[in-house]
C-alpha cells in the first residue's frame, strides 16, 4: 500500500511540474524596437511618410487658404483638439488637419493623408497638386 501512495505522489508532483513549466514557459514572441527605434514607415518606393516634399503649399495654412486653393470643403470636422477638413477631387480625397499651432494659437495645417476613392494611398503632394485650383 505505501509503494501505491508513493508512485501517486510522483504521479501528483509530476503532473504539478508540468501545469507549472507550461504556466512559466519560455518567451518565443519577437521582441519590438522601442517606438522611436523603428524605422520610418514608408510609402511609394523609399519616401518616407513623414516627407513632407511638395506639401509646401498646404502646411502652416489655415482654412481659409485651403478654401481658396481647394474650394469648399466635403467635411468639416471639429474635434476637440482641431479640425479635419475632407477635399475631394476626380483623382484624389485630401484630408487635411488643423490643430491650433499658429500666429494666435489659430488653427493651422499640421498634416495631410491622400487616397483614392477605393483607399488606396496616393501621393500627398501629387494630390494636393491635382485639387489645386
């Protein structure tokens, strides 16, 4: 009877190790880079998103300026922080937001996205050439 006990406290002590090491085991995920290691993320070929090449004409402005160059908007979104001004054209939609960063504490231009109708990334410059009047 005492070897029956014994070989049920090795069965118990190795089912224990065994729920243990699954609980604990190693770490095989891949480690990230810290955010700021990273590499930028890249759009078309080897320009990076943070290009800002072309965007001249649009960074720094306000909404009025952007009504002249553009027309009226499609959207015009306040948010609490800024704004989101939504351009569309044949080639392109533009979304361009304004947070307030400029002479005044007024609502200037900090950042542009550009796609086609179906999604897909266009180029931010070519787009805001293409609105232009």
């Amino acid at each position: 009877m005492r070897y029956h006990h014994h070989k049920i406290n090795i069965l118990i002590l190795s089912l224990a190790g065994m729920t243990l090491s699954a609980c604990g085991g190693t770490n095989n995920a891949p480690k990230t880079a810290p955010a700021a290691a990273r590499a930028p993320i890249l759009m078309g070929g080897d320009v990076a998103i943070t290009d800002k090449r072309g965007l001249e004409s649009v960074l720094g402005r306000d909404k009025n300026s952007l009504v002249r160059m553009f027309g009226e908007p499609r959207l015009d979104v306040q948010e609490p922080y800024g704004r989101k001004l939504q351009f569309v054209g044949k080639a392109c939609i533009l979304d361009a937001y304004l947070y307030p960063e400029g002479k005044g504490n007024s609502e200037i231009v900090t950042h542009v996205d550009a796609r086609r109708r179906d999604g897909a990334e266009v180029d931010r410059a070519a787009c805001v050439n293409a609105l232009s009047r």
